[in-house]
C-alpha cells in the first residue's frame, strides 16, 4: 500500500472507533478521563500556566497561516493534482483529529454526569416554577448585599486577572463535596481571539491541544466569573456543554464572595426565564415583575453588548458549531447548553440554595 494512503485511512479508522466508543462509556471513565487525561492535563497546564499569553492561540495563528501558503502555493496544481493535494488534505486531518481525542475529546464519551452523581434528568413545571422562584429570591438577596438598592446593576470590581485567581475559591469549596471537581494548576488565558469571538457570539473556549481556557476578555465583567468557571469546568475533562454550565454555575455558587455567587445565580435565572419565556409568556411575565430592576439592567448590559456584533458570522458559526456537538456525542448539539437546567433543578431539590 502506497504511503500516501495510510493516514486517510487511519482517519476512516477512528471514525469507526468513535463509533462504537459510546457503549463503553466506563470504560473511558476509568482508563482516560480519571486516569490517562488527568496527567495530561497536568502536564500541560504545569508546562503553560504561567505563561502570560495564550500558547493555544498563538499555535493556531501559525496553523492558519501555514495552511493559507500551501493552498496558495499549490493553486496552479489543483486541477492536475487534485487526488494528491485531497489526501494530504485528509492525512493532516487524520493527524489533527487523533492528537485532538488523545489529548481531551475522549472526554465526550465518558460516564454521563447525571449518571455519576445519580440526579435524575427530568422535572416537571411544577418543579421549574418552584425553582425558579427560589432562584429570583436568591439572585434578588445578593443583588441588595451588593450594591444596597435594587435598581442597580452589578458592576464587578476585581480585575480579569484577578477574577481568574479568584475563581478557584468556588473550585476548592465545590471539591469538599465533590472530590472529581477538584481543580489544580491555573492556566486561563485572555484570548488573542476575543474580537472574533466576539461576532462569532462565544464568550470563551478550551484549545484541547494546550489545555489553556481562552476567556473573550471583551464580555460584560460581571458575567466574566461564569463563563471563565464554565471552561474550567472543560479542563477537568468534562466535554459536555451542559455539565460544563452544570459545574461552572456550582463553582460560582460555593465561592466565598458575593460577586460570584451573583454570577453563577444570574447565569441560571437567565435561562430559567428564558424557558418560561418559550414555555408560557404569561407566567414568565409573572416572574419577571419580581426580578429586582438592577439584575434586568444587567440582563440588558449583556443584550446591547452583542447587538453590537450581531451580524450573519455568528449565526453560521452556531450552526457549525452545533453540528460540530452532534458529531461528538452531543445529540443536543448547541441546545446542550440548556440542559443544565435539567441537572440543577435536581441537584438542588433536596439543598438549600
């Protein structure tokens, strides 16, 4: 067999494997997610945490570049070389997508959270409403023992860099109760990315090769603490949208300080409303007068900040994006980030909030 076939046909392979890697979900539990992907990411993030600027990014720069000099150096031979320039075209792939498993996305197919916690996945609107008033009443008390008027919105008052530090305080109080949430070695970096980001409508992202957590550093502050907790969440190796919104939102909630407890509360009473909004206006109507007016106003600082990048590239993004989460396991594609309403519901029927 010719040299040239061996690494598309390795790509065809591990199609295959990840085909089949859904029934040994256990399997992936034990061996790579509790095991081989602990030390990975351990090493990476000791070999690069303390490395100012993201290394992620800056490998992906490199990539891009070098990818549009080949395609250019060989437009002239496309049409006569096609079948070569498409299997080294394949073959770079094949390589990509091993390393990028190896690395992290194995994760997509481990144990299901819900399952490993034993929190039943359903709730019923009777369930969601009881919830969600609780959550108003919670999110409401912070917003007073903040700012001591509720027609204020929360203007958070710690640097992003200090937010970053910050943030392992709601890690290690949430690992006290949940040993596998246990985060060690800091490595989230701004990203060098953010203006894209930006009108791609992403507030963040994990490089699976280099383990760094690359936070949009153009977001709204006092929504920074969640979505920089939500992509830590991704460096522990859960893949999972919604587990990663999951343990970012009770990372937020076990924190000490109140600016992040309002962030994590915030984040999920958005959702809530939201599902009352598609659910039944009138009682999301209801529960939107009792909202205190500062926590709206944040609510809108967050609407007008990606109004102003609201354009055609974000809408194309989420739909790559989400068929990117189906083919990983994620049959919810980017729905999945809501399904931790599902999750949180439960884990808080039987605990104060």
């Amino acid at each position: 067999m010719k040299s040239k076939y061996i690494l598309p046909l390795f790509l065809l392979f591990q199609i295959i494997i990840l085909k089949i890697l859904p029934y040994f979900s256990d399997y992936i539990e034990g061996f790579y997610s509790n095991n081989l992907f602990v030390r990975i990411s351990r090493f990476s993030r000791t070999l690069l945490g303390k490395i100012p600027f993201s290394v992620g990014d800056c490998i992906y720069a490199v990539l891009i570049l070098s990818a549009i000099i080949w395609f250019w150096k060989i437009r002239k031979t496309w049409r006569t070389d096609w079948k070569d320039h498409i299997l080294t075209i394949l073959g770079k792939i094949s390589i990509f997508y091993f390393f990028f498993h190896l690395l992290w996305a194995f994760n997509y197919y481990r144990e299901p959270l819900f399952a490993k916690m034993e929190i039943k996945r359903e709730y019923t609107d009777a369930d969601l409403l009881a919830f969600t008033k609780r959550l108003i009443a919670k999110t409401n008390e912070i917003q007073y023992e903040i700012t001591k008027n509720d027609s204020s919105k929360i203007v958070f008052p710690y640097s992003q860099e200090e937010s970053f530090k910050m943030i392992l305080n709601g890690y290690n109080n949430l690992a006290k109760k949940h040993p596998y949430f246990k985060y060690e070695i800091l490595s989230v970096k701004k990203s060098l990315f953010s203006m894209p980001l930006t009108y791609m409508g992403f507030g963040g992202y994990l490089n699976p090769f280099t383990n760094e957590a690359q936070i949009n550093d153009l977001l709204p502050m006092y929504t920074f603490p969640q979505t920089t907790a939500h992509e830590m969440a991704h460096q522990i190796g859960y893949a999972s949208e919604n587990e990663c919104n999951f343990i970012g939102t009770l990372a937020s909630l076990n924190n000490d300080n109140p600016y992040y407890q309002y962030a994590g509360y915030s984040f999920t009473l958005r959702y809530c409303l939201g599902i009352w909004k598609y659910k039944n206006e009138k009682i999301f109507n209801q529960l939107k007068k009792t909202v205190h007016i500062g926590i709206l106003k944040n609510y809108q600082e967050s609407d007008d900040f990606f109004k102003k990048y609201d354009t055609f590239i974000d809408e194309g993004f989420h739909f790559l994006y989400d068929n990117f989460l189906k083919s990983n396991n994620q049959k919810d594609g980017m729905d999945s980030y809501s399904k931790f309403i599902d999750l949180i519901i439960n884990y808080y029927k039987t605990r104060p909030l």
